[in-house]
C-alpha cells in the first residue's frame, strides 16, 4: 500500500512497506530545522528499545529510541 506525504513525514518504513517507527511532530518540525540549515537525514536504526506499561491501563507499548544519521548537502 503506497503512503501518504504525512505518512511519510513521520515515518519509517522497512522493506516490505511496514511501518517501524513514527517520529513525534516536535521532531519532524527539528528535521526540518536541520534541512534548512544544509542537512539532510540520510539514515536511522535502532539504538534502544524501551518497554513502557501504561500504569492505567496496563497496556504495553515498545518505544524505540534510534541513532540517526544526517549528512550535509552540497549547495546545487
């Protein structure tokens, strides 16, 4: 299934499509930031996952933390 531009914003997807793991706004907003200053996100992976209960409700959740990779683009 092909994805949205706002899915795009905020995710990532694996090979086959899925998506595995979905930046908050605040973040996609520093993305942003970094792209108009000449960089360029360029790759993601996983650096931690974090078990999370909801003390609430007891639902679980798997927060990923991930290591990411900018690189500075060259001015065309």
């Amino acid at each position: 299934m092909p994805c949205t531009d706002e899915q795009e914003k905020f995710h990532r997807f694996n090979s086959v499509g899925q998506s595995v793991l979905k930046f908050s706004q605040q973040f996609v907003s520093r993305i942003a930031e970094m792209k108009s200053s000449g960089y360029e996100l360029k790759a993601a992976k996983v650096n931690f996952i974090v078990h999370r209960t909801k003390e609430e409700t007891g639902q679980e959740a798997r927060v990923i933390l991930p290591e990411l990779f900018f690189e500075r683009m060259l001015p065309v």
